[in-house]
C-alpha cells in the first residue's frame, strides 16, 4: 500500500486568489480525509482562507460529512458565491 496518495484540487474564487492557482496536485499520507485536506490547504493559505465557510465537493459531489480520500479524487472547496 502506498504512504501516500495524490488528489486533485480545484480552486475557485478566494481559494484561487489566496493560493494563485486554479488548480495544483496535493499530497496527503494514505488515508487522509476531506477535512485533513481542507486544514492542509488553509494552511498553504498563510491564514488568507481561516474565516472563510466552504461547501466540499468531492469527485463533483457535493458532501456534507468528512470522507476519506483516494489517490486522484478531486476535491473542490468552493466559498460563499460574492455577489452585488
């Protein structure tokens, strides 16, 4: 078994502007989660995304528990739509 695995990680709105890309390969350790996945990307973030809310989705799905990850799955963290 693997030590780690990669997924995909879409970025949208102020996910994008605090990591400057719209889409970057993220390693995890074997086994790792969508919520470990979001604490890692907030923390790539330098503090940028720490008060922003996200709906996870999770291979285009949207989830509202904490799942484990596989080696390629893509995981979108999208913020509240802005709007005016």
């Amino acid at each position: 078994m693997a030590e780690t695995i990669t997924i995909h990680v879409r970025c949208f709105s102020h996910v994008k502007q605090a990591l400057q890309t719209d889409m970057l390969d993220l390693q995890l350790p074997a086994g790792a989660t969508t919520a470990q996945a979001e604490q890692r990307l907030r923390e790539m973030a330098g503090g940028q995304l720490d008060t922003v809310p996200f709906r996870i989705a999770l291979n285009k799905n949207f989830i509202n528990t904490e799942q484990a990850l596989n080696e390629n799955d893509e995981l979108a963290l999208i913020p509240p739509v802005q709007g005016g």
